[in-house]
C-alpha cells in the first residue's frame, strides 16, 4: 500500500512538474508575443510620424508630448499621445493618436496629424484587425483610400458631409465594406473638433502632462 501510495506521489508532483512547466512556457510565449506586437506598433507608429510631420519644424516631436485622456473624442479610456511639432516655440502641428473604437472586427487605432489652421497633413493606420481584402485598404500599403483625408478640415468638407457617400457624405467607402471606412471617418472627424475645440490647451501643457477631458463632441446626426 506505501508502495503505491508513494507511486502515486511521484506521479502527482511529475505531473505538477509538467503543468507549472507548460503554464510557464505559456506564459512566456504571450509575454514574447505582446513584446513583438508592441514593438510592431511603436515601428508603424515612427513610420506614420515620419510621413505626417509638417514641412516646417524645429523641436523634436518624440520629445515634446503630452497625454491625454478623452474617450468621448478620441475613442479610447486609455491615456493617448498628443505630440507637438513647432517651429521658431510655435506650435505648427499636432500629431494625435486616435482610436475608431467602431470598426468592423474591434479597434482602429490612428495617427492624425493636424495643421495650425486645423487642416489634415494626413492619417495612418497603426494597428487594426479589419477583414483582409475588404478591410484593409485602409492601410497605406493597400490602397490610396486613406489619403483622401489629406488637406481636409471641418468646413471641407462642410460638417454634414464627414460621412461616408453611402450615408450621404463626402468619403467613399471601401468595396464591400462600409462599417470600417465609416469608423474611420468618424474618428478623424472627432480628432478635428477635438483639435477646434482643445487645440490650445494641447499646445500650452507642460512636456509630460496628462490631460483629462470629460466633455463630449458636437451631436452627429444618424447614419442611414
């Protein structure tokens, strides 16, 4: 009886052995996958920041920015980087992260660079999971799409026309796909009135600062 008692000890702690070993090469594996996702994202994010920066400037932009909280306009409870880019002290630009918490398979997260007179320099997708050949032309590298935001501004088109033309806008959609070119419109839309209605607290905060803003966007009519 000892015997087989000790036989099922053995075979307890091996199989103890075997699992905490697995949990922990689990573990180690989402912690590997994370890093390499993350560092995915900062190089996308450099390669945005290198096409949306403005002509003109003289600071370093990875340097001078700031945080910010505004999940009412920018899509996410997450404190997001707002970056400035200035010429002679004069803020020229804001480059903000933005996310389109709306898309067709969860988050769309942005890079909108806005100029001093609140024109778009650009947009750049940094990370989606839109559906592969439908979704995704909103990517650089698949398709021009994105571009069409370039030189826009909320009286460029007027307010009611920042939808896509299927809701009776100015953008087009995507062949076969709406809901995701939608999600990106809207959220480009709410970074300008964001920058219109808080550009110049973004501009004034001390280097490191963290900004909360509770308030919420002008009211969009209903999508057809």
């Amino acid at each position: 009886m000892s015997l087989r008692l000790g036989n099922l000890g053995r075979g307890a702690l091996t199989l103890a052995v075997v699992g905490a070993l697995g949990l922990g090469g689990l573990l180690a594996m989402r912690a590997l996958t994370a890093e390499r996702i993350a560092e995915q994202q900062r190089a996308s994010t450099l390669r945005a920041l290198a096409v949306l920066l403005p002509k003109e400037y003289d600071n370093d932009p990875q340097t001078d920015r700031i945080e910010v909280v505004a999940p009412a306009w920018l899509g996410s409870e997450d404190a997001l980087t707002v970056r400035r880019a200035r010429n002679d002290g004069r803020v020229v630009a804001l480059l903000l992260e933005a996310v389109a918490p709306d898309g067709y398979n969860g988050d769309i997260r942005l890079l909108v660079g806005v100029d001093a007179q609140g024109r778009v320099i650009g947009v750049r997708v940094v990370e989606h999971r839109e559906t592969p050949g439908l979704g995704d032309p909103i990517e650089i590298a698949r398709g021009p799409w994105i571009t069409g935001f370039d030189g826009r501004s909320l009286r460029d088109p007027a307010a009611d026309a920042w939808r896509v033309r299927r809701d009776g806008g100015a953008f087009d959609q995507l062949a076969g796909a709406t809901i995701t070119p939608r999600a990106v419109v809207g959220a480009v839309r709410r970074a300008l009135q964001f920058v219109e209605s808080h550009g110049e607290a973004l501009a004034m905060a001390p280097v490191g600062e963290t900004l909360a803003f509770r308030d919420l966007p002008p009211q969009e009519g209903p999508t057809q």
